[in-house]
C-alpha cells in the first residue's frame, strides 16, 4: 500500500500533534514492543513512535523491521520520531486519530 503525496501530507499534519505511544530503547524488538506496537495501531491507526538508537542505520533497520512485522506503513520519519499507518477495517470513533483529527 505505497501512499501518494497528499495522503502523506495530510497524514503528517494529524501526526504532527501526536504524542509518542510506543517506545523503542536499545533493547530493540521484545514482544512487549511489538504487542503494544499491535495494539496501538489497532486501536489508532496512525501512531507516532519514538526510537531511541543512537546509530542511524540501525535506526532505519528497526523502523523497516517495524513496519514488516505489524503491517504498517512509514509516513515520516523526523529524528527520532517515526509516524507509522495500518488503516483498520473497522476504526473506533473515539479511539481513531484519522476519525478524530479528519478536519486538521
């Protein structure tokens, strides 16, 4: 699912007012991360993760690895923040940020 420009676009401006939700340390991929991470784009859709690796290859093979495993989708990538995508099939009003932020 290769997202066009203005999807891109319109996804960074609801992520820019997002906080973190998952957290990646040294540790790199436990299950307790990919759970979370699971759980968190099944709920939100459109997350904002933050990575916390000092190398900037291993940065970018985490964030790859990320994507691989939950399905998901990398719209941005600032630092060490990353801002990942998986649509549900069936959002929760209150819990989506794609239903909640549409009109930014």
């Amino acid at each position: 699912m290769a997202l066009s420009s203005e999807q891109k676009k319109a996804y960074k401006r609801i992520g820019h007012h997002l906080k973190p939700v998952v957290m990646v340390s040294e540790n790199g991929l436990t299950e307790g991360v990919m759970t979370e991470l699971d759980r968190a784009l099944t709920d939100h859709e459109l997350i904002k993760i933050r990575l916390s690796v000092a190398d900037r290859d291993s940065k970018r093979a985490l964030i790859e690895e990320l994507c691989k495993a939950s399905g998901a989708e990398l719209v941005q990538v600032i630092g060490k923040m990353a801002i990942l995508l998986r649509p549900a099939k069936k959002p929760n009003a209150q819990l989506s940020n794609l239903v909640r932020h549409k009109n930014l």
